[in-house]
C-alpha cells in the first residue's frame, strides 16, 4: 500500500507541476492580450441595454474606465468565488498568509485571463459584469448552504475533537456520568451547533438577499427588463419557440401552413430564412398584420409543424447549444470550421482578432487546448489527491454534493433560457462564465498543500 501511495504521490506531482506551468502561460498570454487591446476598441457596436449604456455615459464614455472597472470587479468576484468554493467543501477558512494568498491571486488570475472571459472584459458591452455578478451570486448561495454546514461539521470533527483530547484526562472520570468540561460546550458553540439558531436564520436570509440582487442585476444588465423592449415583437414564449424549432427549415415548412399564416409572410419569408436575426423581420411584419394574439397562435402553428418534421434535427441542434454553451472551447474549432451549427462564434471571433490577429490566434488556440487539457489531467490527479486522504482522512464526499449542485442548477437553468430563445443565436459570452467552472478542481489541485490531512475548524460565516 506505501508503494501504491508513493506511486500516486509521484503522479500527483507531476500533475500540479503541469497544472501550474499551463495556467501560468494561459496568464501571461491573456495579460498581454489585455495590453495590446487596452487602447483599443472591439467592434461590438453602441451596447443595446439601458443599465450598461447608463454607466458608459455616466463613465465619460471612456472605454478604458471601462475596462478598468469591468477587469477589478471580474477578479475580485472570481477571487471571492473561489475562496467560497473551498470553504464549501473544505470547511476551512480562507488563509491570509503571504504563501496562501499568493496561490489565491494566481488562481483568480487563470480565472480571468480566459481568452472568451477576457474579451468580454475588454468590450463595451455588459457580458463581463454579467458574469461577474453571476459568480457572486453562486459565492453567496455557497455560503447560505454550503459554507455553514461544512464549516460546522469541520469545527465539530477539528476544534471538538482536539478540545476534548486536551481534556481527556482531566474529565474521564465525569464523562462516564455525561457532564462535559467547559472546553467540550465551547467548542460545541465554535463548530456551530451551538450558535443561536435566530442568528443562522438571519446570515443565511443576509446571503440569499444579496443572490437575488446579484441575479436582478444580471437581468437588468441582460437587457431581458428594459421597458422599451417591452412591446417589441417576438418578446413571448410562443415567439421564442417559433424561432427555436422553425427557423432553421423554414422555408421549406411554409407548405405545411395554412393559407392564413403564409400569405401574411410571404413577402419576408426568404428574407427571414437567411439569418436567425431576421426572424425579427417575420415577427414584427405578422404582429403587425393580424395582432400579437393572432401572431402568438401562428407561431405555435409554426412550432408544431416544424417539430412534426424535423424532430431528430431540433433535437440534435439543440444538444449542440448546450455544449457551446458549457464547454465552449471543447467545440470552438468546429464552430469556426461551421461542422457544428449556426452560431456568433465565427462573428465573435473575428472582432476579437481585429487588433492583434496573430497573438489572438496563438492566446485562443493554447486557451482551447490547455482547457481540454487540465479538464483531462484532473482525473488522474483527483484520483491522486484521493489516495494520498486529501484534503483530510475525515472529509466525505458529500461535502461536494452541495457547491457541485449549486453551480449546475444555476448554470443549467441560465443555459436552458439561452438555448430556448431560438435557433442559431449561440452566443458564448453570455456564458463565458460557466465554462470556466470545469477547471476548478485543476486551479486547485496545483497547490500543494502543506498539511493535507488536518483541516481546521471555523466558525461558520467568517467569510
């Protein structure tokens, strides 16, 4: 069993040394792509939401202001992500010694300087505060259902353990009647168990308050609630549907129609078939025509009768939205060679390059390659870190289940609004974000910890 451990421990360390290595060159890429384009522009156009176009003007409309808040708040919110994430699962404080902390700002830097988050970064549009928001919104949530629980469990497994170990001696003879020394209660109050039960009420409630700003912030600066969008066409459930089933073959559907339906789009049907955007041109010429009632019945007409025909298709292209979505630089190379579907990736990319092509070029393909890597070398350095009891004998899995939980749900309920909206419109910077999470367990695993087996009690929240 040494030889076993020792044989992993070999691994492990070959492994963080490739993890450190990798990220750090992903960091100095990004570093001075962020350099290149600092004076620079990306062609986006005016930002079209009414909350990011305020705080532009209200800026001077400087872009470089602009940068500099976009890139401070993105690494102070990776950096609060991350240190929530670990306690989640660690149950252990956030270290402040110069050692710890300077693992901390290598981390939140891997976290910034991925090539599609860092061009949200440096663009004038509000993607970068969005994601931004949405990790505090997950380092809040963590707190309110992860960080209590596993910072008890700690304090009760470290602080108890080692209170009633000092006082084993002295106490032996009264434990047997069931009196505890004063060091056993207090401990007891510094696992948590014993903090007034009104006073975790209230951290939990401050916590979820805090979640729901952060996610009405992400919907304001979405432009999803600006009131001069309110009435615009194609603004409903069915209008969304329509444009998710129909649009790919929909010139080819209008056979299957009523004559209704065909005749008032029949002058801006090929129009509409071209692009996805276009579908606006139908919508607003079919609202237009016979009213939003009318038209919200004609799309679900629309919907049906490309889902009866297309079904396998619909599904497949929709699986493929999910993937662009999460793993986007598993699939950036085939978007780009158009193998995969209609996207804004080819778009995207091409206003990325605009300034420096060639360091673009060379930052997104090391990005992309060196994200499907540390993706594969965390498992055999999970399994590693497993044999080796990190991070402690005591730890149980289910210290994972609730932070892993967390960011799916919160991921998949934003992937599944993205993908539903309609057909062609992937756009990976509004998800740049949850990519990202993929390499947590390799941002971590590269530190070495000194004393893997012990983890130390806290008292919840001290965040």
């Amino acid at each position: 069993m040494q030889v076993v451990k020792k044989a992993f421990a070999h691994v492990g360390a070959v492994i963080r040394g490739m993890f450190f290595i990798g990220f750090t060159i992903q960091i100095l890429l990004g570093l001075a792509w962020m350099c290149c384009n600092f004076g620079q522009v990306q062609d986006f156009g005016e930002p079209d939401t009414a909350l990011y176009g305020g705080l532009f003007r209200l800026l001077g409309r400087s872009p470089q202001l602009m940068y500099l808040l976009q890139l401070g708040s993105a690494f102070l919110a990776g950096d609060l992500f991350l240190r929530s994430v670990w306690s989640s699962f660690a149950g252990e404080r956030a270290s402040r010694s110069g050692r710890e902390r300077l693992w901390s700002l290598w981390r939140a830097f891997a976290l910034l300087t991925y090539p599609f988050a860092m061009q949200c970064h440096m663009a004038i549009q509000p993607f970068s505060f969005m994601g931004s928001l949405f990790l505090v919104m997950l380092s809040f949530l963590l707190r309110s259902f992860c960080v209590r629980g596993a910072a008890a469990e700690a304090g009760e497994e470290g602080g108890c353990c080692a209170a009633a170990a000092a006082g084993s001696r002295r106490t032996a003879d009264r434990s047997d009647t069931g009196i505890c020394s004063g060091k056993e209660k207090a401990c007891g109050h510094a696992g948590g168990r014993g903090l007034p039960s009104a006073m975790r009420v209230r951290r939990m409630t401050g916590n979820l308050v805090m979640a729901a700003v952060c996610a009405g912030g992400f919907i304001l600066l979405s432009g999803a609630a600006d009131g001069s969008g309110a009435e615009e066409p194609g603004r409903g459930i069915q209008a969304a549907m329509a444009s998710r089933f129909a649009w790919p073959t929909i010139w080819y559907d209008q056979g299957s129609w009523t004559e209704d339906l065909r005749e008032a789009v029949e002058d801006v049907l090929w129009e509409a078939s071209y692009y996805p955007e276009n579908m606006a041109l139908l919508q607003s010429a079919l609202e237009e025509r016979v009213g939003r009632e009318a038209a919200e019945a004609y799309y679900r007409e629309m919907a049906e009768v490309a889902w009866r025909n297309h079904a396998p298709m619909i599904i497949r292209q929709i699986g493929w939205d999910l993937l662009g979505y999460t793993v986007t630089p598993v699939i950036f190379q085939l978007q780009l060679r158009g193998e995969a579907y209609d996207s804004y990736t080819g778009r995207n990319y091409e206003i990325m390059r605009g300034n420096t092509p060639v360091l673009t070029r060379n930052y997104v393909n090391y990005g992309c390659w060196w994200f499907a890597s540390a993706l594969l070398l965390s498992l055999p350095a999970l399994a590693a870190a497993a044999v080796q009891g990190f991070p402690g004998p005591g730890r149980r899995l289910k210290a994972l289940v609730c932070p892993v939980m967390i960011c799916i749900i919160c991921s998949g309920i934003l992937v599944g609004v993205l993908t539903m909206r309609g057909a062609g419109l992937m756009d990976y910077k509004y998800t740049a974000l949850i990519s990202q999470l993929w390499v947590l367990p390799a941002l971590f695993l590269a530190e070495e910890k000194e004393d893997s087996g012990h983890i130390t009690g806290t008292v919840p929240g001290s965040l």
